[in-house]
C-alpha cells in the first residue's frame, strides 16, 4: 500500500506510529464482524428480535356470558 508499517529498532523489528493505528483500527473491525456474526445467529436462533403480543377483551365477553 506504501507505507511503512514496521522499523527497525536496534535489533528488534517494531510497528511504525502508522502501523500502531492500523494495527487499532483492524483489531476494531474484527471486534465489529464478531459483533456482526454475533447478531445474526441470534436473530436465526430467535433469541432477538421483536415479539409483538396482542390481547383484546372480546374473547373473556364470549366465554364469561
């Protein structure tokens, strides 16, 4: 890509100032595609999502008369 991501340090090979950021910022997306991963399970297993209960008095008139 063109940039420096690591140099040299006396005997040792260390990230650049970029390569430190880049480094953060791809621990953040794979931090976001577990989350993503995460979610859809959950949703095809049921366990989120909206559940939408309703009730009406009519049914307890009928069977109360």
């Amino acid at each position: 890509m063109g940039v420096q991501l690591f140099q040299q340090q006396g005997r040792d090979v260390v990230l650049t100032e970029f390569g430190v950021t880049l480094a953060e910022k791809a621990q953040n997306l794979i931090a976001l595609e577990q989350h993503i991963e995460t979610f859809i399970a959950d949703y095809r297993l049921a366990r989120t999502g909206n559940l939408h209960i309703v009730a009406t008095f009519l049914p307890a008139n009928f069977f109360n008369s």
